[in-house]
C-alpha cells in the first residue's frame, strides 16, 4: 500500500469518525476518534472470527505500513508541539517556571526510577521475566504527560490561565526531558542514540543528557531567533507561515541530526514565535491567518493520531499476563504520578500558591497518549517490547478514555 493510500484511509477515517462523534457522542473530539477506532478494531476482529478474515488482514497491512513511532516521532510531534506552543503565553509560564520546571526534569526523573523498580518488582510476582534495564525504560516512557492528549483535553475543560499554563507546560516540557531520559537508558541495551552498546558511566551520561536537553534549548532559541527576524522583515502572510513550516520540520530535522533535542528546540522556538513573534514581527492578518493554520494542522493530526491508536489494538500481541500486568500497573503508576507531583507541590506551597486540588488535578490530568506508545516500539524487537507495548497500551487507553472523561468535573468540582 502506497503512503498516499495510507494517509487517505487515515484522513477519510478521521473524518468519518470526527463526524460521528460531533454529531452522536459529543465528547471532546479526540476521546471520541479513540473510542470508536476502538470499537471498530473489535468489530474488525469479531469480523474475522465469524467469516470475514480478509477484513483484518487489510486492516493489519494498513497498520503493518505504517511505522508508528517513525510517524509519531519524525512526523506528526513536531507539528504538534510547535501549535501547543504557540498559544502558551511566556508571561505565564516565567510566573510558573519552577513549577514547570520542577515537573518536567525532577519529576520526571524520579517517576522513572520509582515506576521502573516498582514495575521490576510487579512483573516478577507475575511470572514475567523483564530485566532491569527494560523496566526502567518503561518508567521513562510512561511517566511523561503526553502534550497532545493534554493539550487536547485542556481546551474543553475551562481551566484557569495558572492551572492551564502549570499542565500545558509540563507536558510540553517533560516530553523532551523523557525522551532524553529514554534515550540514555536505551544506549545500555544497544540502541542509543549514538551510543549503541557502549556502558556509560556517571559522566557519560550527564554528558549526553545535557548535550540533549540543553542543546536542545540553545538550539531551539537560536531557530527560533533567526525566524522571528525573517517574520519580522516581512509582510505577506503566505511567506510567513511557510517560514514556519520551515522552522517546524527543519528545525526538527537538524536537531535530531545534531543530536540534540528536538522536541525541546520545537517548544522552545514555539514559544518564542508564539510570543515574541506575533507581538512584534506579525500584522494582524498574519496573526489571524497564523493561528488558524496552526489550529487546522493541530486537529488534522492529532485526529489522525488517535485514529490510529485506536486502530493499533489489532496488530498487539495478547497474552492474559501482559494483560494483567498492564491493569495491575494502572494504580501503580497513577500512586506514584501522586507522589512525584504531590512532595515538590507541596514543598513550593510553603511560598507559593496554587490552585485548590492542585495536586489531585496534575495527578489525574496527567494524561498518557502516542508518545508512550512511539517510544516503546523503539525497544529492540523481541518479547520484552510485546510485553511493554501492551502494557504500555492499556495504560493509554486507560488514561485518555478515563482520565481524559472525567478531568473536566475535577477542575470544575
């Protein structure tokens, strides 16, 4: 199946099920696409069971064609970061950078650790034999937020500018820092990023994380810079959202090649675009025709994307103990997502504060979604990644359709 018959059937199935949902569910519109993809992929499955076989064998060519972490990762995340980003006011975030920051680098890190050896523990009462190593790369994949699923969610909930700038900018930020986090462990079973099979020491890895993370935040300010003055030397709309595009994918494209951050370089330029771009180097008109760009790109592929994990279900490999883990691993890994947000929160409320329910909201509004998902098919094939991807997967699926439901009644109750 040729690429532009696998982004039609993804396009026409994002349009067919955002129509259903607007018109039946009426739920926020990225829950709805994963709910009925879902639905779908059992009707497939019952389909082939009474007769009609050939139905889930097009289904799993189509999925089959399509490198998920390679679309999420190289494709559709840069688009996605860089439209989040832009609506992020930079004010804000500066009022509630340790916050922001605290959650997205210390947090992360501790939820890795306590997730991995949590789960290490877990996974041998079950039977199941995954090394260390493998644990504690499902800890750096699961504990980050997803900004797409977060993002998506926010706009339907009525949150206040604080609380909205305090999880948009987490997720946006704990993304990088967890990719970076995945990547460093992943180079002790041989599949680093430039660092296959070596043994890092102490300052190898604090080398290669600030090459990443840091990096990447230099980097991000520097595109981001040279694009604010070309934005600003001109005035004609179409150039100026074309110097974007620019900025998105080749930033993104130049950063991997530089070995460093991508997704931090995209946010971070977002943000200075979004900011300091549309208030200094943009008419009104391009403002206008910026924003409702970015909107589209950002509904067109986050539709697509969940399309698309709801559709994954049928190329999984079911076990009942990879089943079971993953449930098992639901309150396991939303304890600890309490606690890791829960001690700095409270340590910063003795000078600062915060929303009421603050802690219960981050808890609980920390959603999971692709990237946990991206990440995990990045683990050398073998039956440790079947038994993670799935595990990984019921806690995504937990999270959007559960969490993602019910998150809106917390922050308004």
């Amino acid at each position: 199946m040729s690429i532009i018959d696998t982004i039609a059937i993804l396009i026409s199935l994002a349009a067919l099920f955002s129509y259903i949902n607007y018109r039946f569910l009426k739920i926020p519109n990225t829950i709805g696409l994963l709910a009925i993809a879902l639905l779908m992929s059992l009707i497939i499955v019952l389909a082939g069971k009474f007769g009609f076989p050939v139905l889930v064998d097009q289904a799993k060519l189509l999925l089959k064609g399509i490198d998920f972490n390679e679309a999420l990762m190289q494709g559709m995340l840069s688009a996605l970061l860089f439209a989040g980003a832009l609506h992020v006011h930079l004010e804000e975030l500066v009022k509630q950078k340790w916050v922001v920051a605290i959650l997205a680098s210390v947090g992360v890190i501790f939820s890795t650790f306590m997730v991995g050896f949590a789960s290490y523990g877990i996974f041998g009462l079950l039977g199941l034999d995954i090394p260390l190593i493998y644990c504690l790369l499902f800890g750096s994949l699961i504990s980050p937020t997803d900004p797409i699923a977060v993002l998506g969610i926010l706009k339907t909930v009525g949150a206040s500018k604080s609380l909205e700038t305090k999880i948009a900018g987490e997720s946006l930020f704990n993304d990088g820092v967890a990719v970076v986090v995945f990547l460093v462990l992943l180079s002790f079973v041989g599949g680093g990023h430039g660092h296959s099979g070596e043994s890092l020491d102490a300052l190898g890895i604090a080398i290669l994380f600030g090459q990443e993370a840091i990096g990447g935040t230099i980097f991000g300010f520097i595109i981001g810079y040279i694009a604010f003055r070309m934005l600003a030397s001109i005035d004609n709309y179409q150039v100026e959202i074309l110097l974007t595009l620019a900025l998105v994918f080749g930033g993104y494209a130049l950063a991997s090649a530089l070995h460093v951050s991508g997704p931090i370089a995209i946010v971070v330029s977002g943000l200075i675009i979004g900011n300091k771009g549309r208030k200094y180097a943009m008419s009104a008109k391009t403002r206008e025709h910026l924003d409702n760009f970015w909107e589209l790109i950002d509904e067109i592929l986050n539709a697509m994307l969940f399309v698309l994990i709801g559709l994954e279900v049928l190329v999984l490999t079911f076990n009942t103990e990879y089943l079971i883990a993953g449930l098992i691993m639901i309150p396991v890994v939303l304890l600890i997502r309490f606690i890791s947000v829960g001690i700095p929160v409270s340590i910063m409320k003795l000078r600062k504060s915060f929303t009421p329910k603050i802690i219960r909201i981050l808890t609980w509004g920390g959603l999971r979604g692709g990237i946990s998902i991206a990440l995990v098919l990045t683990l050398p094939v073998g039956e440790h990644r079947e038994a993670l991807l799935l595990i990984t997967y019921v806690i995504v699926i937990f999270s959007i359709l559960v969490q993602g439901l019910t998150v809106g009644k917390l922050v308004k109750s």
